[in-house]
C-alpha cells in the first residue's frame, strides 16, 4: 500500500539532497524534508554583499541513525544516513536599484554522495548514490541597506529538477519536481557588534510526474544570535522547520504526514582580505516524520 512508503531527504547545503527510501511508518514531504537545505545560512543571512561578484563553497556531512514518527520516536531500528556534499554557488550584485534595493541573482550547483540504511517489509536495504542534484536559481534578488546596522533581502529561490532520478532506487540525487521559494531575510548589527539575523522561507512544491505524490507546502528558518569581535564572528544558530499542509497521493491527502525539526549550534567565522571561512556543527534536537541526526558545515566565501 502506497501510504506505508515514506520517501525521505537529506537535506544538504545549497540545494536539496534526495534519498527516497521505502520505509514502513513516518511519512513527510515525499523524501521526509523539503528542497531547501535548512541551516545553510548563518551570519548575516539577510544582508546580501554590495555590488560585486562572488563565489561560495558550502561543503557539508550530515550523519543520522534515528528515523522519526509523527510522536518523534524512532520508526526504523536498522535506520543508517550519511550524505557528503559539496555545493557550488554563484552570486551576482548588480549597481541597478528596484524599489530603493540592489538587484542581483544567483545560482547553486550541487554534488552529493548519499549511503543509506533502512529496513523495509522486505527485509534490510543498504544503497549509495553520487552525482549531481538539484540547481536552484534566483533571477531576482533584491537587497536593502537601510543603515549600518539594519539590512534586508528579498528572493525568489526555483529548484530545477536537474537532478539523477529514478524512482525503483531508494536514493536519487534529483526529486524530480519544482520548488518555489520566496525569502524574506534580515539582519540587525548594534554599534557593540552583536547580531541578530533571519531567513524566512516558504516552500512551494509540485507533483512528482514518476510517482503521482505531491509534497505539502513548508515553512522553515535559519536563524543566528552572534557577537563581531575584529575579523571574528563567533555565535549560535541553527533553524526551525514546519511543514503546514499535507501531503497528496494522487489526489488524496496523507494524514499525519507533516514534518517538522527543530536544530541548534556553535558556529564561528574569520574573514581575511576578500576572503572569509566559517563553520558551524548542528545538532537536531527534536524532529518528527523526519530523520535526526548533527550536521557539519563549512562556508567559504571569494570576493572577485
């Protein structure tokens, strides 16, 4: 019975990391979590750099042995995750203004290497996967500076299903359907160089053609509370993510599928010359028709 399959996600900086896994239990957006790669961005999340051209690296591990029902407990005893990747993201501020805001775009370029565990009523399954995933544009991004300490942007993220797809495997680097993504970001510096920054999300997906399921549409933050002492950041961070409607099966909504995950951790980051690194470790500590696990991060950003 098609309700007893749960597809799930590991979510991975910059674009989405696909595992679609036939599991008893849990259910959520098919693949349990949404396209966007929650807690990918940390300090000053919502003031996007002056005109100029910039490239990022995000390379992240995220390793998880719990898979959670819709009451947060563990669903699969045999359950393994662990996804590697590595996203390429490239970031262009233009001097045009619209509505007193910078205009610029952007893209993100994702490879990712996804091994996973699970048990299923036909016995334990164990599958790897390495390729490209899915790109994500942004033809408009537009970015305020309201004052030195006050800043604001506004997105429109759309994930391509560019992605390796096929759904007889249990995991794909692809989820074979669009996600639309308005971002509503913002970040208040005071003159004592504490932080207090935002990035609000809103995500829009549609059908999957291969398997008929429609994702519920989702809400999520990545958040970070952070003090500037010289060329150092250092702070906390992580995001709040809730799935607000329900997901569809050839028509027919799926109870008690709503994901939701809760994540929080140190991060640090050093800026030198046109150059900056930061890190940051996150721990979920509570989720719900979702894996939980820690994630690992790395951001390098390139001024050109």
């Amino acid at each position: 019975m098609m309700r007893r399959f749960f597809r799930m996600a590991a979510i991975m900086s910059g674009s989405i990391m696909l595992l679609g896994l036939l599991v008893t239990g849990a259910m959520a957006t098919e693949g349990g979590g949404g396209a966007y790669p929650n807690g990918a961005e940390d300090f000053m999340a919502g003031a996007v750099p002056p005109p100029g051209t910039y490239f990022l690296d995000y390379f992240n591990w995220y390793s998880a042995d719990r898979l959670n029902n819709n009451d947060g407990k563990s669903s699969n005893p045999d359950f393994k995750l662990n996804v590697t990747a590595n996203v390429f993201r490239f970031l262009h501020v233009t001097d045009k203004t619209v509505l007193g805001a910078n205009w610029g775009m952007q893209m993100f370029v994702p490879i990712l290497n996804v091994d996973a565990t699970v048990t299923t009523p036909g016995g334990k399954i164990s599958q790897s996967k390495f390729g490209l995933g899915d790109i994500i544009i942004d033809p408009v991004i537009l970015s305020w500076h309201f004052s030195k300490n006050l800043h604001a942007v506004f997105g429109l993220d759309i994930f391509l299903p560019t992605g390796d797809y096929d759904k007889t495997r249990i995991v794909n680097p692809g989820r074979n359907y669009y996600t639309f993504e308005p971002i509503i970001g913002a970040t208040y510096v005071c003159d004592k160089g504490y932080e207090l920054s935002g990035k609000f999300m809103y995500d829009m997906n549609t059908k999957n053609s291969a398997t008929n399921y429609e994702s519920g549409n989702e809400f999520h933050v990545d958040y970070t509370f952070a003090k500037h002492i010289g060329p150092w950041s250092l702070g906390a961070g992580g995001y709040y993510y809730q799935q607000v409607t329900d997901d569809e099966l050839n028509g027919n909504k799926i109870d008690n599928s709503r994901g939701y995950a809760l994540a929080i951790g140190p991060q640090a980051k050093y800026d030198y010359k046109n150059m900056s690194l930061d890190l940051k470790y996150q721990f979920e500590v509570e989720t719900a028709n979702r894996p939980q696990g820690n994630s690992l991060w790395a951001k390098f950003v390139y001024i050109f």
